[in-house]
C-alpha cells in the first residue's frame, strides 16, 4: 500500500487524486475516518453515493468483514485514542512499551490489513492509496509485517499551510454535525507541521520505504514525479498510462474516497497549479513567527533555494 503522509493542507489530497488515476492504483480517501465519517455516519462516498449505498464499499465490507458492522466501527474508534496517537509514537517504536495496550495495537492493525486486503481484491489486485496522512497511522501499520508500506512523505511550504488552516472551508459530505473544516492558528499549524515532518522523516531512517515529495515540485511537473511514485509503489506503466495528463492539465474521474478535503469530489479537467495566495495574504507578522518556528526544517526540504531545485529523494 501506498500511504500518503504529512500535515493536513499540504497537497495530499490533490497529490492521491491524480495518483488514483494510474492504472492498477485505487484510491480511497483517509482510510483513518472510513469506521466513524462512513461505516457510522454514513457520510457521501467520493462517487456519489452515501458510504452504505456505495457499491464499492459495500463489496469491500462483504469481502472483509461479512459486512459493515457497526460494532466494529465503534471496536475500531474505541482502539484509535489508545495506539494511534502522535504521542504514543516513542511507544510504538518499541510495542512492548504499550503495555497492556500491545493486544490493542495488534488487533487495530489486523483490522487495517484485513480491510486493506478487501480493497485491493475488490479493486483487481491494485496497489491502495491511502490519505491518512497522520504519522501515527504509519507507525501502527509497521508494526504489522504483512503490510507492504511505502510512504510517500508530502512536504509543503509551512507558510502556504499555516494560510490555508486559517481558512474556513466547508465539508460538504458532512450529514450532521460539523460543516466546517477544522480551523488552527499559524503557531499551532507551525507545531503540528514540524512534529509531523520529523516523524516521517524518522520513518524512514528506521527502514521504512519513504520517499519526501515536495507538493510544489509535484504540480510544477507531475508527469515526473507519477513516474517516479510509481516506480517506488512497484507499479508498471503500460503504454498510454499517463493519458489522463497533458502537461498541468489532468482528467480526474470519480474515486471511492472515504474521507477527506473536499477537493476528493471534483471530476473532469482540472488544472494543477500551485497555491501560492500565502504570500500575499498571509500577515506579516504571522509569516515571521511561522518562518521562524520552522526555518530549520524549511531549510533542509530547499524552501530558502526557491522552488526550481527537486528535493525528492
Ligand atoms: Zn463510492
């Protein structure tokens, strides 16, 4: 599988649509919110379709689960809070540390790869996408051998996702409760940008295949870098796999995403360009401190080189 890592806001979203459209891939959104937003609230499928109507959802319930059942969804909320949690990570590194909780982690996990193996199934066989994005989520599933997880680490300017979390943006999947997306100040979003960063980035040094991706490089030229992501998720490009692109310009159909920006609706041609409004409506005073908050981390991903150097490794 596929896992897209990084903070919320920087491209991920964006970055898995156009990764789904490669043939042999499937998408489905953040798999971390399918056991509340889609088996429990029953919240719009990328299709279309509310998650319980989804054909594609509801043959991967059958496959994985005899069906969705609610009691799981709540099993699996009840597990989140006590393994997958930034905080628990130093834990996660060495399970035995969890305690009592090792049998939770274990019994998450098995969970996640009994459903990773339904989709794949369900969709011929096709390397999963995933848009979790939290650290936490990653560093539960190494625990579990019989994933294959690759990690493509999403890094974006923290100026340009601090601007775009004081942002409100409406959920338009929500069917009750919260209609807006969760909103954070530039100090808060600055903190969460470099404790996410420095956690992919210790992925990688502990032997998990990771591969940082600037959002920036990836809509300045997405052609490369779908080659490159597809030559690290073991995926072999056929003739005409690249069709869907022409340049900035990609032709997105409908996915079966579970959760996740609202842009996981959006069909058609679609341009990719780069959102650079920070810069102008970012205030200066909030740039400086997030600058400054990050700026050792900026620094080592090329953001004071200007964007034309590729940082991928
Ligand atoms: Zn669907």
């Amino acid at each position: 599988m596929l896992y897209l890592g990084g903070l919320g806001r920087s491209g991920t979203t964006v970055l898995e649509r156009v990764l789904g459209e490669l043939p042999g891939t499937c998408s489905v959104g953040e798999l971390v919110h399918l056991w509340q937003r889609g088996v429990l609230d029953d919240e719009t499928c990328g299709c279309g379709s509310p998650f319980s109507r989804c054909p594609f959802w509801t043959e991967v319930g059958s496959r994985a689960f005899g069906g969705w059942d609610p009691a799981l969804a709540t099993r699996m909320e009840e597990l989140r809070p006590r393994v997958d949690r930034t905080r628990f990570i130093p834990r996660l590194l060495v399970p035995r540390l969890l305690g009592r909780h090792r049998a939770d982690l274990q019994e998450y996990v098995a969970t996640f790869l009994r459903l990773h193996r339904a989709i794949s199934e369900t969709a011929g066989g096709a390397v999963v996408i995933d848009s979790s994005k939290h650290s936490s989520l990653a560093f539960c599933l190494r625990s579990e051998p019989e994933i294959d997880l690759r990690v493509v680490h999403v890094v974006r300017d923290s100026r340009g996702v601090a601007y775009s979390w004081t942002k409100e943006v409406l959920r338009p999947e929500a069917t009750a409760g919260e209609a807006l997306m969760t909103r954070y100040s530039p100090a808060r979003s600055a903190a969460l940008w470099v404790g996410h960063n420095l956690f992919f980035g210790l992925l990688g040094r502990l032997g998990t295949p990771t591969r940082l991706l600037r959002y920036e490089d990836f809509v300045a030229d997405p052609g490369t870098v779908l080659v490159e992501l597809a030559d690290f998720a073991g995926l072999p490009l056929g003739p005409g796999a690249l069709d869907f692109l022409d340049g900035s310009s990609v032709m997105l159909t409908p996915s079966h995403t579970v959760a996740g920006n609202p842009m996981r609706f959006r069909t058609g041609a679609t341009t990719l360009r780069r959102d650079d409004a920070w810069r102008s409506d970012l205030p200066q005073g909030r740039r400086r401190l997030v600058s400054a908050l990050t700026s050792p981390l900026l620094l080592r991903y090329g953001y004071f080189r200007g964007h034309s150097r590729r940082a991928t490794r």
